[in-house]
C-alpha cells in the first residue's frame, strides 16, 4: 500500500519499475501517487512479464511471494522488503 508507495518514491525507484502488481480490484487502472507508475492485476505478469519481482506487502509478503512463484513462474527473481533488509527467495 502507501508504505511501499513512499518506498518507491523516496529510493528513486521509479525509473526501474514497470509497473505495480495489486490484486485490489479498485486500485487497477491507476497511477501511484508522486511516481505515476501504473497499477495493475495479477495477471499482467502473465502478459507483460518482467524479470524480478518486489514483494512490498507487510504481513502478506510470504503469501504473495509464494503465489508470485507458483502462479507466474516466468518471473526469474522475487524478493521481499523486511524491516532489516531485503531478502532474495527466488
């Protein structure tokens, strides 16, 4: 949500990123605040796939990470934000 959004942003992110993942039927077809990078389903993994994947989902990081691997296995890197770091699970 907003936390990974000011992440994005304050890092300079944008320019790496393609696109935000959010399975949030209300936010697809939107921009991010500050970066405009657009927000999409799921399945434009499948679609329009990209290389590495960064899992920014507090508490359901490891589940998303987990359907990230299993239902879109194109993606060859994902990692997950933690408090103390990144950690790299694919």
């Amino acid at each position: 949500g907003h936390q990974a959004f000011a992440v994005i942003a304050l890092a300079q992110l944008a320019d790496r990123i393609k696109y935000v993942v959010d399975s949030a039927p209300f936010k697809q077809g939107k921009y991010t605040p500050a970066t405009h990078l657009p927000i999409v389903a799921p399945d434009v993994l499948d679609a329009d796939p990209v290389d590495a994947v960064i899992v920014m989902a507090a508490s359901y990081s490891d589940e998303v990470a987990r359907i990230v691997r299993q239902k879109y296995p194109r993606v060859r890197h994902i990692a997950i934000v933690r408090e103390d770091g990144l950690e790299v699970v694919k």
